[in-house]
C-alpha cells in the first residue's frame, strides 16, 4: 500500500524529494568524507558558496524528467564550483543521476548535448589543471569514463522501453484490427448478401440496379477494409497495389452517379507520378466529399475537378446548396482529410461556396514512390 502510494504522486514531487534526501545527506561528515573528488584541490571547508553549489547538484533533479538537458547544466555548474574551490559533499552524486536522466529522458538535439557535455568537462579538466591540481591524465580519463556509464545507461533504459512500447502499440493495432475484421466484416458481408438476395427477387428494373450498386459498394468497402487493415496489424500485409488511387475515381464517381448523386468528373493535364500514399490520399478527398454530398446534399449536383501538374494534383468537388449542412456530422472526416493531405505537405480548405453550397479544395504536391 505505501508503495503504491508513492508511485502514484506526480514525478516532479518524487523526484524533488529524491533532490531534497541528496541535499540532506550532503553534508552528513561520514558521506562528506567520501563525496566526489575530481581534481584533487586543497580541501576548503564549507561555505555559503558550497551550499549553492550542494542545492544546484539536488534540488533541479525535481523536473529532470521534463528538462534533462537544463538540470544537467545545472549540475555540471554546481559540480564545477565545488571541484575549483575544493569543496566536498555527497551532492556530487547528483551530476551522476542528470546524465541518467539526460540519456534517457532528453529527446532532442541529443548529439549537440553530448558534445557540449564532453567540451565543458575537457574545460574543467583544463580549469583544475590551472589551478594546481595533482591528478593526472588517466585520472581524468577514467572518471569521464564512469559518468558516461551513468548517461549510456540512461540512454540503454530509452532504447528498451521504445522497444516495448512499440511491442504493445503493435499488439494493440493488431488486437484494435482482429476486432474490425469480425465486427465489421460480418455486417457489411451481411448486406452484401441481403441485397444480393434482394435484386434477384426484385427483378429487372431500378430497384435492381440500386441493389447492385449496393452489392457492389459493400464488396468494394470489404476489399479496402482488408488492405487497410494490414495498417493496423502486422500480420495482415497491405498490398500497396490493390489500395485505391487516382486511377480510380472514375471508378467512384460512376458508382455515386449510379447511387442518384448528379456526379460530373473533369480532369485536366497529365497524371503525375506520385506515392502511393499520396494517390491514396487524392482518392479519399474525393471519396469523404462525395460522402458528405450524399449525406447532406442528395440530388444535388456535384462536380468533380482534378487538376494535373508536374508538381502537384489540386482536387476540387462543389457540392449544390445542402438540405443540412456538413456541420451537422461529427467533423472527422473532414479533420481526418485535412491531417492526412497536410502530412504529404498539401493543404485542403473546406468551407460554404459563394452560391451557397459546399465547396472542399485539395493540393496534393508529388512525392516519391513512398
């Protein structure tokens, strides 16, 4: 019960108290005794000087999960002024648990970290030298030694638990795609065969052709729901060139037009080369906005327009003035659409037409093959 007490306050209080034992402990004579020594200076008897130096090497270890860089500066200063004034103290063992906390916690600009880290050490070296210190090379040498221990055993702890945090996002994605698969698999085979069933009772007329679009759309989603979901489990591999592309939104404008939507396509230029994520991209602008006209302005006429240049595809569908607009929904798709073009370096806009219907622009800039 302690234990899980104290594992559940916030870091920044476990760790400050961790700073504050160091600090306590810092002077205690027998520790004192056995503090860090570096250069071997004259030994100075504690001071004002000596106390900051103490608290600069403890107390900033509080938020050393949050600004590892920041507290190892803070007490690689501390521990600097205590080796030139000849100072001694337990506190040292703090410049220890900041390159810990360095090498596992600091995210960025981890190589300009290291070479600061090993130039400031190389100056004090040069400082206590100067000062008139005894301890010679291999001193030195074996006591930057033992520190980087401490830093790449920080960064070997990072490495370990990425690791196991990409083991369990991986296991979730696959337990998150098993349950797509038999959830909504079975629903969406399911009115695949209703509607099949259906249009043969139905016979020949509209009302079958609806039904076949229905058929044909259900299959097409079940087709695309496996290959996206080889995204989601590892297992399941998505063949890239069975994904969607720009190659197939006529394809998607027939079988909208087919479904009652007055669907016009208008493509200008020559089809670039892009990635496939990029194509795949292209295609799901299309795609969302075509939803949206069918779920908010049924019957009203939609256009298309795809325009080709070497260096981009820009994507235009203008919908006619909606029954209810595409506020009324939840806003993902639209969001989802905007993060996946922007991710490419495109930019979409989506927003009410000067004719008062709906109007979603896209350019997508051309990639590689990725």
């Amino acid at each position: 019960m302690p234990l899980g007490w104290w594992r559940s306050r916030p870091v920044v209080i476990r760790d400050g108290l961790g700073g504050l034992v160091l600090l306590a402990l810092a002077f205690v004579p027998p520790l004192a005794a056995a503090g860090t020594r570096l250069g071997e200076l004259p030994r100075r008897p504690a001071d004002v000087l000596a106390v900051l130096a103490a608290v600069a090497m403890t107390l900033p270890l509080a938020v050393r999960r949050r600004w590892p860089s920041a507290v190892l500066v803070a007490a690689g200063t501390g521990f600097a002024v205590q080796e030139l004034r000849g100072y001694q103290s337990f506190a040292g063992a703090g410049l220890i648990v900041a390159l810990y906390s360095a090498g596992l916690y600091q995210r960025r600009f981890r190589g300009p970290l290291v070479v600061a880290t090993v130039v400031a050490y190389v100056g004090l070296c040069s400082a206590l030298r100067a000062a008139g210190s005894t301890a010679r090379l291999p001193d030195y040498l074996i006591f930057v030694v033992l520190l980087g221990l401490a830093a790449v055993g920080g960064a070997i702890v990072r490495k370990r638990r990425s690791e196991d945090s990409e083991q369990a996002r991986a296991a979730e994605r696959a337990r998150i795609a098993r349950e797509l698969h038999d959830v909504v698999t079975h629903h969406v085979t399911a009115i695949v065969v209703q509607a099949n069933a259906a249009r043969f009772v139905a016979g020949p007329g509209p009302a079958a052709d609806t039904l076949k679009v229905i058929g044909d759309t259900g299959r097409q989603a079940l087709t695309e729901l496996r290959d996206l979901l080889g995204v989601l489990d590892p297992t399941r591999p998505a063949p890239r060139d069975r994904l969607p592309g720009l190659g197939q939104v006529g394809e998607l404008v027939a079988s909208t037009r087919a479904a009652g939507q007055p669907v016009t396509l208008a493509e200008a230029g020559t089809p670039p080369e892009m990635g496939a994520g990029r194509e795949l991209a292209a295609y799901r602008v299309v795609q969302e906005s075509l939803t949206n006209a069918l779920k908010y302005a049924a019957g009203q006429p939609t256009a298309v327009e795809l325009t080709y240049r070497p260096d981009a595809v820009t994507i235009t569908v203008h919908t006619g003035r909606a029954s209810t607009g595409p506020g009324g929904g939840s806003g993902r798709g639209l969001a989802g659409l905007r993060e996946r073009v922007e991710l490419f370096g495109g930019e979409l806009t989506a927003g009410p037409g000067a004719d008062g219907g709906f109007l979603v622009h896209a350019r997508v800039p051309v990639g590689g093959t990725a």
